[in-house]
C-alpha cells in the first residue's frame, strides 16, 4: 500500500503500489507538460469522493511501501492519460487485461 500526498499530509490518501506506480506516470506526464487536471478519487472510508486540481504549482509525493517496483500495463497508463486530457479528468479504473503478443506458429 502506497500514499498519494498532494500539497501537505492533510491531503493524503492510500493507494495500492501498483495502481500508485501507473498513476505516477499519468501525473508526471502530465504536470511535465504544464498541464493541470482533475483527479477523483473514491475515498476508501465510503464517504463519498475527493476532488484535486493537479498543477504544477503544488507539490506531490508518491510514497510506495513495497520494496520491488510493479510491472507496468501500458493499456491502462494509456487509458488513464486519455481520462486526464478529457473533460471529466482522472479518475482511478480497474486494469484492463493486458494485450499479449500473439504470433503465429510456424508451419
């Protein structure tokens, strides 16, 4: 379990290390390139969901507790980037299952 802190302690939350690790990549992409963003997030308590405006301008951290960084699915870093640019912002979503590779055997 890893923490998402936006701007101070206060605004802090747990996130699996995996779905953190994808969302790293999604934010860093973003907020490298100027662009500010809504990020919803369910909160875990049930208590309904929190709003951030992600900019540039306040600091982030990505705190992760486990000691092995997790394979990346590019689908889903995919998905959450388009979420991030659209007009409802990002928001975390299950994992798609990963396309394979198929090639065909050999005759």
């Amino acid at each position: 379990m890893g923490r998402f802190i936006y701007g101070t302690t206060a605004n802090s939350f747990d996130i699996d290390d995996r779905t953190l690790a994808h969302l790293r990549i999604v934010i860093m992409n973003k907020l490298r390139r100027s662009e500010s963003f809504m990020f919803d997030v369910a909160m875990s308590d049930g208590s309904g969901i929190r709003s951030f405006w992600l900019s540039p301008s306040v600091p982030i951290q990505f705190q992760f507790f486990g000691s092995r960084s997790p394979h990346i699915n590019r689908e889903w870093v995919e998905e959450m980037m388009a979420a991030a640019s659209g007009p409802k912002g990002l928001a975390i979503t299950p994992e798609p299952a990963e396309a394979t590779d198929i090639h065909p055997s050999p005759r």
